[in-house]
C-alpha cells in the first residue's frame, strides 16, 4: 500500500471513530473517571489524526532533503580526507 494511501486510511479511520464515539462519551459537569477517559480518548484520537495530517502535507520533507545533502556533504568530505592521507603515505615512500 503506498505511504500517502496508508495515512489516508489511518486517518480516515480516526476520524470514524471519532464520529461515533464521540457522542456516546459521557462529559458531565463534574471530573469523573468517564469523563476523563473521554477527554483523554479524544486527545489521543486528534493525535493521531494530526499525525497522519503532517506525514501527507509533507511538513518534513524540506528537513529530509536538508539532512540529506549534509550527510552526503560529510560522507564526501570523509572520502576527499582518507583520499589525502593515502596519497601522502604514497609520497612518503
């Protein structure tokens, strides 16, 4: 299943079942255990949701791509300093 599809179901998914439990939640006046577990149900379902919004409007790309460059930046700069110090031992010979 692609990355994008996968979210969408997730997401979809969340939200259904904020659709249908949200309105047998009981949210009295006061601070019981029922509604506490409801309050933190919903926090944890919008959780969810959100995350699965972040992955598909690709918040994080730009900071991949970034991370990316620089890795490769360094893997090169490694590469160029081993390179010299092979052909300074081959001089010293």
């Amino acid at each position: 299943m692609l990355k994008g599809t996968r979210n969408i179901v997730g997401m979809a998914l969340a939200l259904g079942m904020m659709l249908y439990a949200v309105p047998r939640l009981d949210f009295g006046g006061s601070w019981t255990l029922a509604s506490v577990f409801g309050a933190g149900w919903i926090a944890f379902a919008l959780l969810v949701i959100a995350a699965h919004l972040h992955e598909l409007l690709g918040v994080e790309e730009e900071t991949k791509r970034e991370l990316l460059k620089i890795k490769r930046m360094k893997k090169w700069r490694l590469e160029q300093s081993l390179q010299g110090r092979r052909s300074l031992l081959q001089i010293k010979k």
